[in-house]
C-alpha cells in the first residue's frame, strides 16, 4: 500500500535520506551519479508537491473558518445533526479544490463558559514528483475554533428626521439602513438580551411621548406658559398675558401635549431673550431627572413637527421596524439633543427606565450611532451652530469618557462643509463616515453592523 505522509513528515525523512546518502562509500561513479538523480530528483521535486499541499492546506483553513462563523450565528438553534448538515453545506460551496480527496469534516458545539463551536477538516492531496520516494499523497488539516457569547452590545439609533431629510430620498434609504441592520444585530443575538437597541429620531426636539404626561420627569414651566389661553385674547403667551398686561393666563391641559421635550436647563419662560443654557450642563450630561429640579427634568414643548417617540433599550425587532417604517420628515437640526439622548437611552434616566444589571462573565459594549444630514441649526437656546456645536461637542467628550462607543455619518449631498464636530465626536477616526449619496447609508449601516456582529464573535 503506498505510503501517506504529513507535509512536516515528508521534510524530515527526505534530509534523512539525503544525508545517509551522501555519507554513503564504493561503487563507481557513473552508478554513484545515477543513485544520486533519485534522490535529488525526488527531494526538488517535493518542492513542487508541498507548494500544492501548502496552498490546499491554506485554501481548506479559509473554507473552515468561514464555515465557523456561519454556523455561530445559528448554533444554538440547532441540533448537532442539523450542526452537521449546515457545515457539509457551508464547507462545500466554499472549497472548491477538486485535487483534495477523502475529506472529512467534523463539527463540535458546546456552551460551557460560553458558546463554541470547532470545525476540523481534513484530506489528503495525490503527489507527483514524491512518488519516486514511495510517498503517494500529502495530509491536509485544518481547525477553526468560533468563540462567541462573552460580549454583550448595547447600541442606541440616534437617526435625523429633519426636514431636509425628505430630499435626495435620504429618508427611505435611512429606513432601508436601519432595517438591515436591525437585522443583523438581531441575528448576532444569540438568546434574548445578548443585545440591546434603541432608537432616537431627533428634529430641534425629542419626542418622550405624550402619554407620559402625568411623570414627574418631565418640567412643564416653559409648556405652561406658551400653551393656554389668556381672559384676554389679544395674548398668546403667559409672559405677554399676565406678566407685561396683568390679565389672567390658564394653561392648557397636560394631556394635550404631543409628547415633544427641549434641551434640558433652567426654565426660560419669562426671560424674553433666551439666557444661556443651565450652569448644571444638564443638556451635556445624563444626571437623571429630579423631582424638584427643573434644569435636570426634560422640558416639555410643544414642537409642531415632532418626530416619532423614541425607543428605550429593547428586543422587540418588530416594533422597532414599526417605528422605522412610521418616520417622517420635518424641522430644524439639533443634533445635541439626540445625541444626548442617545447616551441616556444606555443608561437611563426620565422615560428610559435602568438598563439591566450587567451579569458577571460578560463584556458590555455600549454604542451610540449618529446619522445626521445636517449642520446645527437650533436648539432651546440658540440658532447659532457655533453655539450649538460647542453644547454637542461637551456631550461627546463626556460620553466618550464615560466608554460610549460612538459612530457618526454625515449625510452630506448638499456640499455642506465637512463636520470637525461629527469627525471629532467619532471614537475614531474610522468611525466617522463622510456620504455624499443616499445610497452611501444602506452601505456605512452595514459596515457598522458587521463591526458590531463581529464584537459578539472572537477567533
């Protein structure tokens, strides 16, 4: 039966050969040179037949690897026989190296101290030149081990729905990106929890949803004063009505509020020209809201285009496409207040109810991605971007150095100039995207999608 030999193997007993040979004594020399051509034959021609073994050994690892990280997105739905099938499936339509014969493929899934699953591959590849030296066929081997589980993500949507974002179709392509990759951190979670997302449409305002109306998180001075009617009707706000002409202000019922909050800060009703925002930097940071507080609590106003209520952290995939699917375009850039919100979203705070407890053995991840098209245009206090940058960009340094993972793309089809704040707010350079087409979105959401999948899986 003709010999099998590993690639290793095969080196090592050719120099064995070789030096045996050449210590060797008698004979002529036309029989010496002829017993010396088998030999350095064979050993210049194992050459040939390890550089086709090496680049079969090479190509079998690349089709295995692939194979594992196939079927970790899937494992623990299946069982070991439909492991098996799918691997045979996988493994197939990726190794196409006719030349490699008696392939066998194995698989093992375990979950202990979190979810693995090893593929094994091996196979042998026929030899030209070696069989001269009695050596018929190479082995081939590879494994690839899929590690996966031990990283948790927490990602909040921070999505523009300003009115510009109904040009160019930038909105129905920000659906469509945002659908995708809801798909894919969904199919990056295992179980139940293993990922967490909530979704921030922002305009000038947030919408909390009105139906929290009765919180105590939510500070209605400013909404009471700009909302109701006056015993005189040449009056629309409370400062005109009672404070410059002593009539008498009602404020309108709370429950007709449409759910819309402005930057938080001290209440700024009575101040005609807006002062600067709160000394607390409560529009900067995630201090929770307080009874009691007002520049902590979130501002109720009542923003005629306000977006879609936000989000919290959930697993329910269907009613985020829902809200995807319900957004609309309208209203001014305020980029802050998203952003702000975004981070709250991750740790709670006001209508974003704690995050669960981090369990032990895990690492978290918690990522903010901000989709923007514009530049800052207003916000409670001002309709500066100047001013308005210089608010967002104290909340991105103290996300940032509270470990928030933040990606930002700016949609920027009009030939604005490219954002420094968006570039600067970016964890990195590599985080930041620059799309000039609508299309762009679709691809950067799914390039940052198949970042976040790829945290939950690790070679």
């Amino acid at each position: 039966m003709a010999n099998q030999v590993s690639i290793q193997t095969l080196i090592h007993r050719l120099r064995t050969r070789l030096r045996t040979f050449g210590t060797a004594t008698g004979g002529n020399v036309v029989m010496t040179f002829a017993l010396a051509t088998v030999p350095m034959i064979g050993f210049v021609g194992s050459a040939v037949d390890y550089s086709r073994g090496n680049s079969a050994k090479a190509a079998l690892q690349s089709a295995i690897d692939a194979t594992g990280l196939m079927l970790s997105k899937e494992a623990a739905t299946l069982t070991q026989s439909q492991i098996d099938q799918k691997a045979s499936g996988y493994f197939h339509a990726l190794f196409t190296r006719p030349e490699v014969t008696n392939l066998t493929l194995t698989t093992a899934y375990t979950t202990t101290g979190g979810s693995q699953v090893v593929v094994t591959a091996t196979g042998q590849v026929p030899t030209t030149f070696m069989k001269i030296m009695g050596f018929s066929t190479l082995n081939i081997d590879a494994t690839s081990t899929v590690k996966w589980g031990n990283t948790r993500l927490r990602v909040a949507l921070v999505l523009d729905n300003t009115g510009s974002m109904s040009q160019s179709s930038k909105l129905t392509a920000l659906k469509t990106a945002t659908k995708n990759l809801l798909t894919q951190l969904q199919s990056a979670a295992v179980t139940n929890g293993d990922v967490y997302v909530s979704i921030i449409p922002f305009v000038k305002d947030v919408n909390v949803d009105g139906v929290n109306y009765n919180q105590t998180w939510v500070d209605w001075t400013d909404w009471d004063a700009n909302n109701g009617s006056c015993s005189n009707n040449n009056y629309s706000t409370k400062y005109s009505c009672s404070v410059q002409h002593s009539h008498t202000w009602t404020p309108a019922n709370h429950n007709t509020w449409n759910g819309c909050v402005t930057d938080r800060g001290d209440p700024i009703w009575n101040v005609p020209n807006n002062p600067a925002p709160s000394s607390q930097n409560t529009d900067t940071n995630v201090v929770p809201p307080a009874s009691g507080n007002p520049a902590s609590q979130f501002a109720a106003e009542q923003y005629s285009p306000c977006p879609q209520a936000v989000m919290p952290l959930s697993y329910n995939w269907s009613g985020m496409t829902t809200l995807v699917n319900n957004m609309t375009a309208g209203g001014n850039t305020n980029q802050a207040i998203g952003l702000q919100m975004g981070w709250m979203s991750l740790v709670g705070g006001g209508v974003f109810p704690p995050p669960p407890a981090m369990a032990t053995g895990f690492t978290y991840k918690q990522v903010i991605i901000l989709l923007t098209d514009g530049l800052n245009t207003q916000d409670r206090w001002y309709t500066s971007q100047t001013s308005i940058d210089a608010r967002q960009q104290m909340t991105c340094t103290n996300a940032k150095n509270a470990q928030m993972i933040i990606y930002t793309a700016q949609v920027n089809t009009g030939n604005d100039p490219t954002s420094n704040l968006l570039r600067n707010c970016a964890t990195d350079t590599g985080k930041f995207f620059l799309l000039t087409s609508s299309n762009q979105i679709v691809t950067t959401f799914q390039q940052i999608g198949t970042e976040l999948s790829n945290l939950r899986v690790a070679r």
